[in-house]
C-alpha cells in the first residue's frame, strides 16, 4: 500500500528483510518503538544492543555486515561517545537517535560523517527515524548529477551526497553535464553551480529543459554569490530550486529529499493514468 511519510517521502509498501540494522539504545520503550516500526514498514527484524558490549559482540561475533547503525550518543560502558567512534571507525553508516541537541554537538556529529541524527525530543521521532532509514536503504536508486568547475566543490557535494547513499556523477562543465546526461537518461538530479567558464549554470538549464522536462528531471542551482537575484533567474530557465553557499547540511539534504520526493510522486501518478 502506498502512502506518504510526514516529510512527503513516498511509502510503496516494498520490504527489506535482508538489511542487517542494529539498534545500539538503553531504552526500553524507544527500542520496542523502533523494533515494532520498522517491522511494520519494513519487515525488518532489528538487533537490539543495549551497552557497548552489546554492540561489539553483535558486530564482532557475526560475518553478516552491517548495513545500518541507530545509535545513542551514549550507551552503558560507553558514556563518553565510544560507542559512536567505534561505529565511524568501522565505517559502518549511522544514524544517531539523540535527545540531545546542541550547536557545538551537532558540528561535532556532522563533521564525523553519519548519515543523519534523529531528535528523540517530538512525538514524531520514530517516525522520522523511520523515514530517514528508507531513504538509507533507497537512495542508492536515484542518480545525481553535480556539475561544478571547482574540484574542491564537486568534491564536497559528492561527499555529502554519498553519505546519503546516493549514487553520484560529476561533471566539470556545462558541456561535459550535457554529455554525461545523453548517456545516462537515469539521472533524476542535477545540481549544477551558475559560474562556469563554458556553458553557465543557466545556459545549461536551458538546454537540459530542451530535452526533458521537471516531471523526467529535477535541477537545483547552486552559487556563492551575493546576487539574490540569481534565484529568480535561475527559476525562470526552468530550475527547480536554488541555493547559496556555504551549505546548511540539513537544508540541503532537505532540498534534495523534496525534489526527489516530488519527481517519485510525479512518475508514481504517471504510471496511474489509464
């Protein structure tokens, strides 16, 4: 049955009874919640771990690879965040279920690359934590392509992206976006920088938007100018959105999220049309 999720994502009702997910939390009811939630949706049977031993043994005493970590910031035998180093440096993605949110601490989770943090602090929490672990385990099906002439840029967005899950291109001009688009008709996604040397972010909206339309292919602007007119602009050849740097993290997740989310709908009432 399909449905949608609170942050518009698109529930199709499809199981993931293979996907190894542990669950490293002390609290009984959160971990009966998520238990419950993710069989429910998912059908997928969680491995509770409620201290860091837990954690190591479930990790340790199996050759089943993880393919997704929920943990605490804090677990018995590990108040201190061991729990959490030991997760990155076994680069198994995580993503942290917290009741704690501070500016200082946010920085320090998002700079060791997890996946997502999820608040404990709303009656929404799991469900949250439910969607953010469908987009895990989905965003590997959508291609996005970055075009950027700044290495250092392609880089970073790529490196965010792939922390997502998403399977990611990259181009160093307009001219090789368009190239790269013509072979992979997949890309759903571009996000493309507006000052570039050969074809601009704009020239290349246009010509993308010869070929195919918002409703095959989503594109976000990006720039570091000061220019808030650039937006307008941008919208008016045919993008979907816009953004300027430097990055929000969780803003720009989110705007990827709600493009994709908006194309899946899109193709979903397609396939419904007689």
């Amino acid at each position: 049955m399909t449905f949608l999720g609170i942050s518009g994502m698109q529930y199709t009702g499809e199981s993931f009874p293979d996907a190894r997910i542990i669950v490293a939390e002390d609290s009984n009811v959160f971990t009966s919640m998520i238990r419950t939630r993710l069989k429910e949706l998912f059908n997928i049977d969680v491995e509770i771990c409620r201290s860091f031993e837990d954690l190591q043994a479930a990790n340790e005493l199996s050759d089943e690879p993880v393919t997704l970590a929920i943990s605490n910031i804090n677990l018995p035998g590990a108040e201190n965040g061991e729990a959490l180093e030991y997760l990155i440096d076994l680069n198994i993605p995580t993503i942290i279920f917290t009741g704690t949110f501070q500016e200082q601490l946010r920085e320090k989770l998002l700079a060791k690359d997890i996946v997502d943090y999820i608040l404990k602090d709303n009656i929404f929490a799991v469900e949250m934590l439910a969607e953010s672990v469908c987009r895990f385990l989905t965003n590997h099906r959508h291609h996005v392509l970055v075009v950027d002439d700044s290495p250092t840029a392609r880089a970073l967005l790529s490196s965010r992206l792939k922390r997502y899950n998403f399977r990611v291109s990259l181009a160093e001009s307009g001219a090789k976006a368009l190239e790269i688009l013509r072979a992979n008709q997949d890309i759903g996604l571009v996000i493309t920088d507006y000052n570039m040397p050969d074809v601009d972010g704009f020239e290349l909206t246009r010509r993308i938007r010869g070929a195919r339309g918002s409703h095959e292919l989503r594109i976000i602007g990006v720039s570091s100018s000061t220019d808030r007119l650039l937006s307008a602009r941008f919208l008016k050849v045919g993008g979907n959105d816009f953004m300027l740097r430097p990055f929000i993290d969780e803003e720009f997740y989110c705007r990827v999220n709600q493009n994709l989310d908006t194309l899946t709908q899109i193709k979903a009432a397609q396939q419904r049309l007689p």
